[in-house]
C-alpha cells in the first residue's frame, strides 16, 4: 500500500479511496490506484457509511471463540 504504516495513515488512505468513490469515481478505477480490489473498496465503503471513519480500520480475523474450547456437556 505504498507505505501506510500506522493505522491512522491505513484509515486516512482507505478514507480517500472510498471519497472518491462516493464522488462517482468509477470503483473499478479507483480500486486500481489504490492498489486494492473493488471488493475490499466496496466494503469499506459499506463500513464507512455504517460507522463514518471508525469503520476504515482495520478488522480483527481472529474468532470470537474456538470450536476446540467450548465443553460438551
């Protein structure tokens, strides 16, 4: 991502891909400059819509709980 590499400069980064989308930027277009897919740009754009700029950060992948660790009874 040419060089983001602090979560502020990562939301800042997301924040111009999506304004520029929400411009009526072409998204494919825009995916290309920023180096991403139109499918994460998309969903940034749905987070942002959702959640404003707290909604470009970045997401945890990790479950919210393990298959392993529940007791079956």
């Amino acid at each position: 991502m040419g060089g983001v590499v602090d979560q502020q400069g990562l939301v800042e980064y997301r924040y111009r891909a999506v304004c520029e989308v929400l411009g009526g930027s072409p998204i494919g277009e825009v995916a290309l400059r920023y180096g991403t897919t139109r499918q994460s740009l998309d969903s940034w754009r749905a987070r942002f819509k959702q959640e404003g700029m707290d909604g470009l950060a970045d997401r945890s992948r990790r479950p919210h709980s393990s298959p392993s660790m529940h007791v079956v009874r």
